[in-house]
C-alpha cells in the first residue's frame, strides 16, 4: 500500500493507476467547449435566439474557436449539455433533437462541427430522465449508443439524474459497453462517483476502466467560492482520487468559467492553475463569440496547457499549507516539476512567499531552473537549495511555476528523500 508523502512522484514510482477504459481515447485530459454553466436551460429562441440551446449557437462556437485560435490551442470538443432532445422519442423509440431548435438534426451539426476540424460531444443521462426532465437513457443504453454513432458523436457527457444509486454502476458500465459495440470511437465521460459519494466510497478501480473522465463533486458555479469548494474537496479526498487518475482516464472537476461574470482575473488565474496541476479537463463554460482578451489570453496560455497536457499523465497534489497559502505539485515529463502557489487570505494586499518553502524545492539540490508563468512570464534561472527569491502572490492570486533540476540523478533521490517524510510533515512549512 502507498504510504502518504508530500510529492506525488512517489505515486508514480510506486503505485500505478488501475487499468484504464481501452478506447483509445483521453490519453491527455479533453479540452473544450460546454454550454451548461453559461447557457444552463436556456431554451427560449424566441425572446433570445443568440443564447438558447440551438444549432446556431454551436455552429456559432466551433466557428470562433476555428477563427480566434482556440483549436490551435487544443480545444477541440464543442460539447451540448441537457435540454437538447424532444421530450418524445421517435416511432423506432431513439431520441431526437428538438425540431424547432436543431431543425438539421444533430447529425448535421454533428458534419459541420467536423467540417471545422473539431468533435462534437452531446448530453444523456444513465437514469430515466436526465436532470432537466428530458428522456434519459434508462432501458435504451444500446439504443441510444447507436444513435449517437449514426449521428458522428465524438463525446458522451452522461449524468445521473432520475436513478437509483444503488444501480448506477451497472448503468454507467452497461452503457460504456454500448458505446464500445458500435464500433465508433466516442469519449465516454460519466458521473458516476458523483452521484455514488453521499451513500459510500466509489469504486475507482471500476470507474477507471468504465469511464474516460468522471466527475466527484458538485458542478461549478460562477463564484470563487464554489471554485474553492471544488479545489478543497479534491484535496481532501486526494488519497483516494489521484492515484486513480492517469493516460486514459481523468478525475473531472467541472468546467472552466474564466470569462464570465464572476470572478477575478487574480482568481481566474487560479482555477487556471489548479486544473492544469489536478489534470483535469479543460472544458470552458463561456461565450466565446463575446470573451474579454485578458480571459482568452489566459486560456490559451501555451505554457499552461502544456502543464495540463503533460506526457507523463500524472494529476498533482496539495504537498503544503500554511499562512494561508496553498502549495500544489505535480511532477512533469523530462524530470521537472510543476508548482502552483495559491494565497488564500481574502483580505489586504499582495504576500510574499520565500520559494524555498515549496515541498518540491529540494530537487534544486544542487541546483535547478525556474519559469514563472503567472501570474506574468519570467525567467527566474538557475537557482540553489538556499534561494531566498519572494514571490508576490495577490488575495486569491496564484504564482505558477515549472521547476527543471539540473541533476541527472535527481528521481532516485528524489525517491529515498521523500518516501522518508511522514504523514505528519505533510503540510508543514519548510521555511
């Protein structure tokens, strides 16, 4: 069994995610775009047709995400939430689109989305109706999968409304076999654990080889505080969710609202960061067609995408808390580690944060190059066990850095020093 330490390289070395769905797919976390924090149930094209659920308005997304560089950033899903389907199934029992706000069907939308070169992801629920009270997939897993794959669906997003908890794993696995049978290749991400943690501890081993993405907790809303819940859940349950996590198979904690209405660009840059370190997908939840360029820079931050989209799949941890500052790690392909400082005093101005107080810092023994990336780009150098570099981080601010050691022994050091830590030490400081 894996003992507890600060750096999750010993997860790594030592404890290897369960086996993961074998469809190919999620082999880096999803990255895109899905309507429902932003758009909801919006389905009144009458009194607002540029923001209702429609075809328009994903043709509209997949067209700025071609023209304003999102797919060159690596977004490439254009994903519908609920409130999609008629309330009526077809005479042969398969769902269909609503005709008055897809009137082209989605395997229309489905052709054109792809004509842009991106995938289109579409909504369903494991239980009788999905959450907004539209027909769920309860009794038409087969049914359903295949109409999915008749219509060139690339992604599943499926939730848990309207079900029995007790019989939702059975559900979730039974639909990712549908999937599977069709022969098409479509991401399947569930929300299974989510609807399975108010009754008992999930199966994650199960999960992982069912799912490419589930999700745990509550969905984000346009707040800090619901951000924070989400970031103080998945570090509280760390120990259970993080070793599961992985090429393959991802823990989801909901989307990106940066760009919307309400939080800070200080905090905007943190959930920026903490998704990148906690590997999860990158789904915005905004309007791209009307996004501030503060917003879009920040999303299509190459040097943060590529601590999300790191080769080596592994998700970071909280390593250190104290002061009211948070330290999150994740170590990185080609021996280097990501470091996100998170200033959770709400309260005053900016606060110093000596560097060598970051856990992971011990890998600059004997020495390592540090990239500031937020909340400005800056090269700080080589670097040594005794630097005394401040770094200011604003109120619900966060400094993200990557960290190169120049060792070329560092892993097996690494290994023997940390894996002597105790559970204890765990967040304590090191300044």
């Amino acid at each position: 069994m894996c003992r507890a330490v600060l750096l999750l390289v010993v997860f790594s070395l030592s404890c290897p995610a369960a086996e993961a769905l074998d469809n190919g797919l999620a082999l880096t976390p999803t990255m895109g775009w899905l309507h429902w924090e932003r758009f909801m149930c919006n389905i009144n094209c009458d009194k607002d047709p540029d923001n209702c659920i429609s075809e328009k308005l994903y043709m509209q997304m997949a067209d700025v995400m071609v023209k304003e560089g999102w797919k060159d950033a690596g977004y490439e899903y254009v994903c519908i939430d609920d409130c999609w389907p008629s309330h009526d199934r077809d005479a042969k029992g398969r769902l269909q689109a609503d005709p008055r706000r897809f009137p082209g069907g989605i395997k229309k939308l489905a052709d054109y989305v792809h004509s842009k070169g991106l995938k289109l992801g579409i909504y369903g629920d494991v239980g009788k109706n999905t959450c907004a009270g539209y027909p769920g997939s309860l009794g038409y897993y087969e049914v359903d999968a295949q109409t999915f794959a008749d219509w060139g669906v690339d992604l599943l997003k499926f939730d848990g409304c309207y079900m029995n908890w007790t019989l939702l794993g059975e559900g979730y696995v039974n639909m990712s076999k549908a999937l599977n049978k069709t022969g098409k290749s479509i991401l399947y991400s569930c929300e299974w654990p989510l609807y399975e943690w108010p009754y008992q501890k999930p199966n994650y081993t199960a999960i992982r080889e069912t799912c490419n993405h589930w999700r745990n907790y509550a969905d984000v809303y346009d707040s800090w505080s619901s951000v924070k819940s989400i970031s103080d859940w998945t570090a509280s349950h760390q120990d259970i969710i993080v070793p599961v996590a992985g090429p393959g198979g991802w823990n989801d904690p909901d989307m990106l609202v940066i760009g919307n209405f309400g939080l800070s660009h200080d905090q905007q840059e943190s959930q920026m960061a903490l998704w990148a370190i906690m590997a999860a997908p990158l789904l915005m939840s905004n309007d791209l067609r009307n996004i501030c360029p503060r917003s879009k820079k920040l999303l299509q931050n190459k040097l943060i995408i590529d601590i999300s989209q790191d080769s080596l799949g592994k998700q970071g941890s909280l390593t250190g808390k104290f002061d009211s500052f948070e330290i999150w790690e994740r170590p990185l392909s080609e021996k280097r580690l990501a470091a996100a400082v998170l200033n959770k005093q709400e309260i005053g101005g900016p606060r110093g944060f000596v560097i060598r107080a970051i856990p992971g810092w011990k890998m600059c023994d004997p020495k390592c190059n540090v990239t500031q990336i937020l909340p400005e780009y800056k090269e700080m150098g080589v670097q040594t066990p005794k630097s005394n570099i401040v770094l200011s981080v604003n109120p619900s601010g966060t400094a993200l850095l990557t960290i190169t050691p120049l060792s070329s022994d560092f892993t097996e050091m690494y290994k023997l020093r940390w894996e002597d830590l105790s559970v204890k030490q765990k967040h304590a400081t090191i300044l």
